[in-house]
C-alpha cells in the first residue's frame, strides 16, 4: 500500500472517530440535531459525513452498535468473582462510568433499536445478565420466587435511571454505583443488605 493511502485511509479512520465521538456529545444535547449539525460539531464537511453515514439513522445505530460493545469489552476482561451476586455488583461498578454513552442510548434507543445487531448484542447481555441473576436465586442472594425476566428487567430499568441520575446531579460513578446496588438489593435481595 503506498504512503498516500495510508495516509487517506488514516484520514477516513480519524473523521469517523470525530464523527462518532461528536455525535455522541450533540445528539446527547439535541437528539433533533441535523446531520448539518453533526458536520459543524465533528469539523467535517457534509460530503465527508455522508461518506462514512448515509442517514442520521444509520449513525445512531452504529454509535449505539459502538456503545453496547464497549461494554461487551469492559465486562468481558473483568476476573469475575465466584459468586454470582458480586458479579453483578461488579458489573455495575464497572458500567456506571459509561453513563455518556448510555445516555445516549436512552435518548435515541428508537432509532438504535431498528438495527438487528444492535438487537442482537443488547440481547445477549440480557441473557448473561439473566444468567448471573439465576445462579444468584441458586446461591440464595437474589430472591428466588421473583420471575428471573422481572429482576433483568428492574436492573436495566435500575441502571438507565442511574445513569441519568448521574448524569442529572453531577454525582461520582462511586456514590451513584451505592445507591444503584442498595436499591437493587432492597428489591430483589433475598437478605437485608
């Protein structure tokens, strides 16, 4: 490959970073953000932005593909404790500092949904999610006579309000990370915590 093409495949790689990493912030702000907008904020041209997205659509759903893998990462190269209930309290620790990229998923998960691999990975952190919860009830730490479907339910429901909470009053992963797992423990926790 000769050192023009490195350097515009460089360049391509660059203006999506900026794209990507724009859109978050602005659509974060305005969810009604135009992709002229988008441009402005990212320091592209319109052209450059409708090379690497044809739609505002097929931005969100990459960026929301981006946030939901970034997660698959951290969580994955986590030594995960032997018990299932500190798992999901480190779970927790490690995906509240995430609260700008999820953020952004609550505020366009209309428009991320329509995507079937974004489906398809939000889906299967369900079902680990679902997983840890099952081996919890096992253990005797999550109340077993609560629907296992009910409990994942609560938990993102749980840390989607976290988030926002975070985020709302300007509070540390840490104190939003106690309060999180405090509620959720007093839900679904089968001793007191």
């Amino acid at each position: 490959m000769s050192d023009l093409a490195k350097n515009a495949d460089a360049r391509m790689v660059r203006s999506r970073a900026a794209i990507v990493d724009s859109s978050i912030t602005l659509l974060l702000q305005n969810p009604g953000a135009s992709m002229s907008e988008i441009a402005v904020a990212a320091g592209v041209g319109r052209a450059t932005l409708y090379r690497h997205f044809e739609t505002k659509e097929a931005l969100v759903q990459e960026i929301s593909l981006l946030c939901l893998q970034e997660t698959e990462a951290a969580l994955g190269q986590l030594d995960m404790p032997e018990l299932a209930l500190d798992q999901i309290k480190l779970c927790i620790v490690h995906l509240m500092p995430m609260a700008n990229r999820y953020s952004f998923l609550l505020n366009l998960w209309s428009e991320a949904s329509g995507s079937a691999q974004v489906d398809a990975v939000y889906i299967d952190q369900l079902y680990k999610l679902a997983n840890m919860i099952e081996q919890a009830k096992v253990e005797g730490s999550i109340r077993a006579d609560l629907d296992t479907e009910w409990i994942v339910a609560h938990f993102d429901g749980l840390l989607n309000n976290a988030w926002w909470y975070k985020t709302k009053k300007g509070l540390s992963d840490e104190a939003v990370t106690q309060l999180m797992i405090n509620t959720f423990l007093a839900g679904v926790g089968a001793n007191e915590i």
